[in-house]
C-alpha cells in the first residue's frame, strides 16, 4: 500500500456539546424558550414560535417525543402572535423543530444553536443543567475535533475485523506439525485422546495441538472473501512452545509449525543487533500471505505481546545462565540473583515479566521491541510498508506505561502513518484514545452492554437504559476512535456468545470457566434455537452500530463454549464433516448465512460504516430500540434499523420527522437480495455486496409521519430509503 503524500480532506462526527463548546459560547437560553424549575431536578420549559403567515396548526417535536409531531401541539397565538408548548424536560442536550400544518418542519429561528438534520436543513438544540455530550452525533465537515491532531485509518472505519487463533483455524499442512501428537481435527471436545491421562482440566486440555497454520489460513481467503471480511486479527504468530504463543521465545520469527518446521536450526542471532538478524522460511510464507490478503482488501495486524516473553525466551535464557554478567541482564523483573528468582506475569513463572520504569521498559529492550516494530512494518526497508503489516493488537496494553506507548506510537505513525493500533483494554478506554496511544480498542464495554439488554433476564435493562449506557460509552471516546474501535462480543479471553447467551445473568467474563468453582454450574451443552435467534438479532445490532464488527473464528458457523480452554476449539469446516460428534459438531448453515447477509448489507451502505447515529425510538414497554443512520451529500442514505427485543411479534411504528409522505425504503435485512462483489475503497480487493430486486423486496413508506414494521419476537428490520 503506497501512503498517499497528501492533506486528506477531514470529515469528524461529534458529539453535540463537542460543536457548542467549540463556538466558545456560554450555555444559554435562547429569547424562544422559558426555563423554569420544576420538580425532582427537572426543567418547566415553554417553547415560542412566531410564525410569518397564518396557519392551522402548530406543533412542538424533538428528541424528547421521538420527533412525533402530535405529541406536542401548540397553542395560540397569544397578544404577540407567539405559539406556545410547554414540557417537563431532564437535564441533557434536546433537539427540537416547529411542525406547520403537519408537513412543514421548521428550525427555531431564534436558536442560534444547530446541528445539521442530514436533509438538507437543521435541528435547534436547547441545552439544558449541567450538560454532558448527548447521545446524538452528527456529520460535520468544519468543527474541529476532540483532539485536532488525532486522526486514525480511514480504512480502518470501513473494515469488518475476523479474529484467526491460529492453532485452532484451518490445519493446511501436516509436515508443519509438531513432533509430538496432534489431536485429531474431528474428535470430540472433552473426549481424552490415548496419550492424555488423568484429568481433562489439569493440565491436559491445555497442552493440546491440533496444527493450525498460515497455509490454513491461506486455505481459505475464498471463505473469508465470501463472508465479507475485511480485516484480520492474528493471535500470537511468533515463535513459542505452547498453543496460543503469548510465551515467546522471540518476537523475530513466525513460528515453525505455523509454516515450515525447522527453519530455524542454526540460527545465531543478537536481539541487540538487527544485523545478525535473518529472514526464516516461514517468515517469508507470512509476509508473502500478508501480500494475498492486501489483493483481496483485507487488511492484516498481529498481536503484540511485549510485557512478558516465555521461559524459553533466548533473552531470558541467557539471564538465567549468566545472571547479571548478562547483556540482557535489565531486562527482567529479578527479584534475586542468588538463587534466581524474577517476577512473572501474574505471578506465573513460565512468563517472565519485562522490567519497567516510570518511563516504560529498560533502553535496551525498548530498542529491540522498536528494531522488531520495524521488521515486521517494512520488512525490506525500503520505506513503503505495503510489505508489511497493517497495525498491531497490544496485549494487556495497560499494564505498560503510557510513556511506552506515546514514544511506540510516534514510531509506528513514522512508518505508516495508516497502520491501526488497537489495545486490549478492559475498562474505560478514554485516557488510551486521545491520539497519543492507540486508535481504538477491543470494545468490551459494548459486550457488557450488549449482554444486559438482549439476554440477561435477572439483570436485564430497558430499552431507555440500554440507549442511555450506549450513549455514555460513546460519549467517553473521541469520534474518530469511535468510528474504528472493534465491537465485539467475545474473543479468545471470554466464553462465547452462544454460550452466554445460554448462561444469561453472569457478570461479564466472570463465572465462566467450568473448571472452577463459580463456573460449575456453566452449561456447556448446544444452544436452542431460540438462544441462536438472540445471537442472530445481536448481529444485526453488531453490524449496524457505530464502530467496527469483529467476529471471533468460528461464531458465524455457530460454535459455542465457555471460557478457555473451551472458547478455543478447533475450527468447524463444512468439507470436513462428519465430526465425531455431529449432533453437536456441525457447521450451522443457517447462522452462517446470516452472517454473510448482514456483513453484506454493512458493506453496501457508507452511512453503517461512518455515517451519523440517532435514536429513533426506544420503548421499554415494547422492548424496542430503533435508530437512524445517516450519510449526507450527493448520495445521501438514510437508514432506520429497527430491533424487537421482546418475545411478542410487534408492529413498531417509529416517527420520521422531514421525510416527505410517502417516502420509500425497502427491508434490506427480509427480503429477497442478489449478491454481487464491487471495489472496495481500499482501491485492492472487492467487497461481497447485495442489490435487493424492487419486486420482491419487502417494502414500506412513511405514513403521517411515520414508518410502521411488523417484526417477529427478537427480529429486526433494516430499512434503506430508496428515494431522496
């Protein structure tokens, strides 16, 4: 990818008090509105309207009545000719318009305070008590961002991520296995092979092999290519003796048995001197994958494990050997030289801790993380990084000073300034998003919220709540992190969806792993029906959100289980079945079309991808959550997506305010769609795409004001204006 040496036009989505704040003004009262106290911390407000001509009827809508133009109906005119309304409004940031004769909708023209409405016009914002950033972002191309100099991937705002463990993905080559047994790609989960005696847990489970590899991977671009993949997430690759590779015995190597076994015998190589440092065969079969995946536009970052190495780790060996007389000798966190003792990540041994100082890692060790940075960005050093990798996942990103991560991060954006840099950060992630660290991170917060609303039943949240934590979160992040940050639901650290789903009411990733106490009553059995449902419509809501979906491996052919070591078995494949189990084992056809469908749909249509949110409506009787999301300019979308979350079918009927009487959109989530692949905007590869026949598709229109959807139990409707 050659970086384009031009200023690129910026196009920032904010948050409301964002665009007031820049103005520099003062919170006030516009001379249309009266503010009173009224009870319990609320505001008595009167809205007045003056019009120019007569008319018959005048009514108040906004945010606070979901735009609906009868809700609110003015009375008047009083001595000076003013229309009044008065409502009972909370502390919060309300847009409002003045609806004439029920067709003409009108800005207040004594509100200097507006934000575009995506149809050519604007919506009046009141700002009322001790404002906090609403929950309703607008496009705008002028008003200057959070943090101006924080700018992240276009192409990363575009992507849907597919998260690759990579022993557990595609099995391509039997010559790269390891010497010892690998399990059989088709044996049951818990059935013990016969070289594993004694307990399932302890420790057998997770010493398994079952040989994935990149020539796996290589296997199945088409399968990738066909679910509409645009990115791709690897777990370790480097080299390291167990399964998942977080225990590295070198950062510059891929692994053997994850391309080439033994390709590293008689290598003599200083971590300190990247001239002694050379290319492996199974380094090069990586970097050649990297050039396939960029034909096919998909974007590719690996995971970077730098607080901790393996027991086996050359540097760490060397420490060990010769103690303090060692070149490496501050590398390590070492308690005592005599006997050897030196702290490991969470207190585990086989992962020796990188000491740390108020600054971050020891000099010599922060200049080989960098040296290997390079490696693996450019690898030929010919200062274009189309070569290399797109970006890097930062494992237990916050456990290592941000003085670290400020200088990486400056060296990273040196060498492409596209790459992505994401960070597995637990809790809130706004001190990590301020354009000095990452440029997004693993969302988990947009899981804890999710889990809440669609399938917790003890612990379950409205669907005002789920709006309300969901405008939070977006709140604490800077647009243009928001727009890349990866919204998941599971990965390798969590049990999966379906099985939590099937678990509902456990604190996030906690009472999850049924090997321990608090898990033994975690139900491992295949999900029903009705718990794959749920998940259907949680990847309708993934798909359609502000941020980019990334799927862990195998949750779209419907696999399940709880925390490690069960979230990591080996990948189900439709030209590998039967399984030994196949009642349990077998690809599900159905969720995996439903995948590839919903995917389609985000990547036909720009506004999913970055354009504005707004919520339409969110009706906790109903257990309905429905939302706007828009894209102005000369191909302007607008697309309402519309969730049932209850166990009733429902006919919803969500309030459209400018949208002219009859305006068309068709249900591109129900109906019939033709597939068909066009470029895609990273100008390298075509995204798979859908065209829905005008025939056959289900339509409806907006009707008095509003658009009405019949929707069965935990169903959606995504629906996509056909005329502007």
């Amino acid at each position: 990818m050659q970086i384009e040496k031009i200023l690129r036009p910026l196009l920032f989505v904010f948050f409301i008090t964002v665009s007031f704040s820049s103005w520099g003004e003062a919170v006030k009262i516009p001379p249309s509105v009266l503010v009173k106290p009224a009870p319990d911390g609320k505001h008595l407000v009167t809205f007045f309207y003056k019009p120019d001509s007569k008319v018959e009827t005048l009514a108040l809508a906004g945010t606070f009545n979901h735009w609906d133009k009868s809700a609110a109906p003015m009375s008047g005119p009083d001595k000076d000719g003013r229309y009044s309304a008065t409502l009972t409004l909370p502390d919060g940031a309300h847009l409002y318009k003045f609806v004439i004769n029920g067709e003409t909708w009108v800005a207040d023209p004594l509100n200097p305070r507006k934000v575009d409405d995506d149809y050519g016009g604007f919506n009046s914002v009141l700002l009322l008590g001790d404002v906090t950033p609403s929950d309703v972002w607008m496009p705008h191309p002028e008003l200057p961002s959070v943090a101006p100099d924080f700018q992240t991937p276009l192409w990363a705002r575009d992507v849907v991520w597919y998260q690759i463990f990579p022993d557990r993905f595609r099995n391509g080559s039997k010559k790269n296995d390891p010497d010892h047994p690998v399990v059989p790609w088709r044996a049951e989960w818990f059935k013990l092979q016969p070289w594993e005696k004694g307990d399932f847990y302890r420790p057998l489970v997770f010493l398994r092999i079952y040989g994935g590899d990149l020539q796996g991977v290589r296997e199945k671009f088409g399968y990738l290519r066909e679910l509409g993949i645009s990115a791709i997430y690897f777990n370790p690759l480097f080299e390291a003796p167990s399964l998942h590779k977080y225990d590295a015995t070198t950062y510059l190597h891929v692994d053997d048995n994850f391309a080439f076994k033994g390709d590293q015998v008689g290598l003599k190589e200083d971590f300190t001197d990247p001239k002694t440092w050379r290319w492996t065969k199974s380094d090069k079969y990586f970097l050649k994958l990297i050039k396939m995946a960029h034909r096919r536009g998909i974007h590719v970052i690996i995971d970077g494990v730098f607080n901790h190495v393996g027991e086996k780790n050359l540097a760490f060996l060397d420490v060990k050997n010769n103690r303090n007389r060692s070149k490496y000798f501050d590398w390590f966190d070492v308690v005592s030289w005599e006997p050897f003792k030196y702290k490991g990540w969470q207190d585990y041994g086989g992962m020796p801790a990188i000491a740390q100082g108020p600054d971050g890692f020891p000099p010599s060790y922060e200049k080989y993380i960098f040296n290997v940075t390079r490696r693996w960005m450019d690898p030929n050093g010919d200062s274009d990084p189309s070569d290399g990798v797109d970006g890097w996942r930062l494992d237990v990103a916050a456990e290592i000073k941000m003085e670290f991560w400020k200088k990486w991060r400056r060296l990273v954006k040196s060498i492409n300034p596209d790459a992505y840099l994401t960070g597995e950060i637990w809790g809130n992630p706004g001190q990590w998003l301020r354009g000095d660290a990452f440029d997004g991170t693993m969302n988990y917060d947009f899981a804890r919220i999710a889990q809440h609303f669609f399938f917790d039943k003890k612990n379950k949240i409205s669907a005002s709540e789920f709006d309300r934590q969901l405008a939070a979160l977006r709140d604490s992040l800077p647009p243009q992190a928001a727009y890349v940050t990866q919204n998941l639901y599971d990965s390798h650290d969590i049990d999966r969806l379906a099985s939590q789903i099937k678990n509902p009411d456990r604190p996030y990733d906690a009472q999850n792993r049924s090997q321990d106490e608090s898990g033994k009553n975690y139900d491992e059995t295949r999900p029903s029906s009705h718990d794959y449902r749920i998940m259907k419509l949680m990847v309708v809501f993934q798909m359609t959100y502000v941020g980019a979906p990334m799927i862990y491996y195998g949750n779209e052919v419907g696999m399940f289980g709880a925390d490690d070591p069960s979230n990591r078995k080996p990948m189900l494949w439709k030209d590998l079945e039967p399984y030994e189990n196949p009642n349990v084992n077998s690809v599900d056809e159905d969720m995996l079309s439903h995948y590839r469908h919903c995917i389609a749909i985000r990547n036909t249509y720009p506004a999913l991808r970055t354009g504005g949110f707004r919520i339409a409506l969110a009706d906790d009787a109903a257990d309905v959550y429905a939302y706007w999301r828009t894209k102005p300019g000369a191909n302007a979308e607008h697309i309402l997506v519309v969730m049932n979350n209850s166990e009733q079918k429902q006919t919803v009927s969500v309030s459209a305010p400018n949208l002219k009487a009859c305006t068309p959109f068709i249900d591109v989530l129900n109906s019939p769609v033709k597939y068909y692949y066009e470029r895609s905007p990273f100008k390298r590869g075509k995204w798979r795409c859908i065209k829905c026949p005008i025939k056959s598709a289900k339509t409806c229109e907006v009707k008095n004001g509003k658009i009405k959807v019949i929707l069965e139990p935990k169903w959606a409707a995504v629906l996509v204006q056909t005329e502007n």
